[in-house]
C-alpha cells in the first residue's frame, strides 16, 4: 500500500469520457455473439434476446469491470464508503470486480489528530480481499494521506499499535526535515519495521521529548477516541 499527500477527491465513482467501451460491446455481441443461423425447419421462434451479462466472454466482462469501476478522481475514504453495488450482484461479479475496486482506483484519506481509525478499517478491508484471492497481492493500492488537526501523540501510539499488529499501514510521504509530518513518518514506519511492541513503546518514548522541541503539543497527554 502507497501513502501520499492529498490531492483531488471525490465521494462517486464515474465511468471516464469518451470511452470506446460501448461500441466495442455494440461490435462484438453483433459479430461474435449473434446466434447461429440454424438452416433447420423452423419448429418456431424460441430464441432468446441476449441479455445475461455473465453470458459475454471473459475479455469483455473486464472491460465492463473496468470502465464501471474506475473513477478519474481520488475517491474519499469516509465511514459511509461502502463498496459498489456492482460488487454484490452475485458471487462471480463480486470474485471478478471486488479487488478492480480498489486496484484500480485512488483514494484519500483524512487523519484527524493522527486517529487512524478509518485508516485502519480500510486497510483490513483491502487486506481481505488479498487474503482471499491470490491474484490480488500482485495488485498496488494508491492512498494519500491528509494529515489535519493538531500533534495527539497517544493517537499516534495507537497507529503505530495498530501498524506493528498488521492492521494499518504507515505513513511514506518522504517528508525532509522536521514537522509534524516526518514525526509520524518516522513513528509509523518504525513501527512497521520492527517486530517487537515493548521496543517500539520504548523507541516512542524515547524520542517524544524531542518531538515536544518541534511541537509541544507532542507533549500533551489528551485523551485518546474510543
């Protein structure tokens, strides 16, 4: 998973313009799908129109996945984000779309005060579906990361808590110097690195004296969100 800085968001997905989809669909069920003509005596017209989506061949179902699911904006990451209703049509849409979702497609994320919460419930999302298809751990996840609100440092020792047990990724903006942004850089990514939580706690504590010189707030113990 990929973490950046925030950029274009937006809460739908939209199919691109311009897109040649529909008349490549138009040319292949007419050329390659139209029945055979049957040269038989006729015993009357029972053919049926074609109409099942999972009728089309593989190649052009992926072409409908794809230009169905891809959005040419970031899509925001929000407790109401839920996945398409394309996704649950039935088990084989939802086997051959549910990870074209996200793969193909960026996402934004806001982390207020350095909760990691929704973060964290989205990356177990995508780490599901990884987990049940195998095809889908070659597949990248684009998110860029918004870091608003002030500097809540038990919050952060939550994210790392939450990176060093599997269940959140960590922040990779390449951020140079001091700020707010490579303190958490730097906190999560350790925590990503190493195995051990009590070497973790003990690191963490160890340089957050010296991230209260860059921000006092650091040093304030507010009281972490349930």
């Amino acid at each position: 998973m990929e973490t950046h800085p925030a950029t274009d968001e937006t809460d739908t997905l939209t199919a691109p313009h311009g897109s040649i989809l529909p008349k490549l669909i138009m040319q292949h069920t007419s050329k390659s799908l139209a029945p055979p003509q049957d040269t038989s005596p006729s015993m009357g017209d029972s053919e049926e129109p074609f109409s099942r989506l999972l009728d089309l061949p593989p190649e052009i179902r992926t072409m409908i996945w794809d230009y169905t699911l891809t959005s040419p904006t970031a899509i925001k990451v929000t407790e109401q984000l839920k996945e398409p209703p394309l996704v649950q049509v039935n088990r084989q849409i939802r086997s051959e779309t549910r990870k074209l979702a996200f793969s193909n497609n960026g996402f934004q994320i806001q982390i207020v005060a350095c909760d990691a919460r929704l973060f964290a419930k989205f990356f177990q999302l995508w780490h599901r579906i990884v987990n049940t298809d195998r095809s889908a751990k070659k597949l990248s996840l684009q998110i860029r990361i918004g870091l608003m609100g002030g500097c809540h440092w038990l919050n952060l020792v939550r994210w790392c808590r939450l990176v060093s047990r599997g269940k959140c990724g960590s922040l990779r903006t390449g951020a140079v110097g001091r700020g707010k942004s490579m303190i958490v850089e730097a906190a999560t990514g350790l925590a990503a690195n190493t195995d051990s939580w009590e070497e973790i706690k003990r690191a963490l504590d160890a340089w957050r004296p010296v991230a209260g010189l860059d921000d006092p707030q650091w040093l304030v113990d507010l009281e972490v969100a349930e």
